[in-house]
C-alpha cells in the first residue's frame, strides 16, 4: 500500500506559476519502480489525466498542459514534482497524483483572471 500526499497547491493570477509535489510514505522500491500520475478534476467534471512519468524518467503530458507543465521525480526523497507554469484560468481543478491503485488527498489549485 502506497499513501500519497499532495501540497504546493494554491491561489494564482493568470500567467503565474506553481509546483505541486507528491510524496510517497512508503517503501523506495514501490514507489522509484511505478510510473506516477498527475490527474486533475474541475468542478462539475470528469477526472482527467495531466502527466505522467515511468520509473525510468519518461513523461508524457496531456495536450492541454504540453509545454506549460513539466513532471520530474526524486526517488531518493520518494516524490513527484509538477511544476506548471503559464497558468491559465482552465486549470483551475483539484490536482491528484496517483501511483498503482493508490490516489492522493489532491491539493486546490485556483487560477484567477
């Protein structure tokens, strides 16, 4: 069992810029040989996936965020990190990191404009 949790998130203007992190309180070996995700979900909608990073450091990103967000990983501190930059109204949401069948608490991220 993994447990995650969320922080970084919080209010920002548009253009502005957070880094959200994931840690992990479990052993290093489930957590540095999984891919780890980033979803989303905005009021009154579907959870949608963000980004994603494998164990070997391979990313991929949702079309909405390509170019803006940047997922990495320090496995030594057992975390994930999501820094997003150019912010934009729509990425208002509640922001989730998952790893296996486990999902974090999420963490409030507020765009204004």
């Amino acid at each position: 069992q993994v447990q995650l949790v969320e922080s970084g998130g919080g209010l920002v203007q548009a253009g502005g810029s957070l880094r959200l992190s994931c840690t992990a309180t479990a052993t290093e070996s489930i957590f540095s040989n999984n891919a780890v995700n980033w979803y989303r979900q905005a009021p009154g909608k579907q959870r949608e996936f963000v980004a994603t990073i494998t164990r070997g450091g391979t990313t991929n990103y949702a079309d909405s965020v390509k170019g803006r967000f940047t997922i990495s990983r320090d496995n030594a501190k057992n975390t994930v990190y999501l820094q997003m930059n150019s912010l934009k109204p729509e990425d208002t949401a509640v922001y989730y990191c998952q790893v296996l069948f486990s999902w974090g608490q999420g963490t409030q991220v507020t765009v204004s404009s």
